[in-house]
C-alpha cells in the first residue's frame, strides 16, 4: 500500500528515461483526466518476437466514454508497431468486467487464463 509514496517518484522518473517504456497522460482543461503505461519486450530466445504490454490504464470516471482510454490505447498500439512489436497485451481483474469489455473493444482477445491460490 506504501508503494506509490515510497518508490513511485523514482520509478517513475526511471520509466521516462527508459526507451522501453511509454508514459501517457491524458490533460483535459489543463487537468490529468488519465493515464498510461506501456513497455516493450523482446525478441529473446525464448520468445523470438518482440511484445508490448499495456501494463497501466486509468481514465477518472467522469471522463470515462468519451475516447479518453481509447486514444491512449491507439497511441500505445502505434508506439508498439513501430517498434516492431509482434502482439500487444493486457491483463485484467476477472472481476473488472467493464476493463475486460474495454479492452474487448479495442480487439484484445483472451489469450491465457490464470488461477490463483491465496496461501
């Protein structure tokens, strides 16, 4: 819970200074309405193909249903293709039904399915 306070800052301002990774803010008024985080991996042995993930979307409420996500997502998938990027991927909550239809949307498909077992 104390992430953001004690590491947010500097991990953030690594993130800007890596080419690798992609930071947008959406400002609507002049006022931060969302934002993204995207990251490229890859090609590597295992995996010979470069890949983007989607790793953080979040658009306030107010100003969901307006394009604000989607636009962000558009400019996060053409920042992956010209980077030669093979897929691009995201990772929802099952219990976030309204991420999961945005991101349906916006042409993921569901790929792999991940269980859990809180210890």
């Amino acid at each position: 819970m104390d992430w953001p306070r004690l590491h947010g800052a500097e991990a953030f301002t690594a993130a800007l200074k890596d080419p690798a990774r992609l930071l947008l803010a959406a400002v609507r008024d002049g006022e931060v309405v969302g934002h993204l985080q995207g990251s490229m991996s890859g090609p590597t042995a295992m995996r010979p193909v470069g890949s983007a993930t989607l790793m953080a979307l979040y658009v306030r409420p107010e100003h969901r249903r307006s394009r604000v996500g989607a636009r962000m997502v558009d400019t996060f998938l053409a920042w992956a293709r010209e980077r030669g990027a093979a897929h691009a991927e995201v990772t929802a909550s099952a219990a976030n039904a309204d991420a999961i239809r945005f991101y349906e949307r916006e042409e993921f498909r569901p790929q792999a399915l991940t269980l859990r077992l809180n210890l």
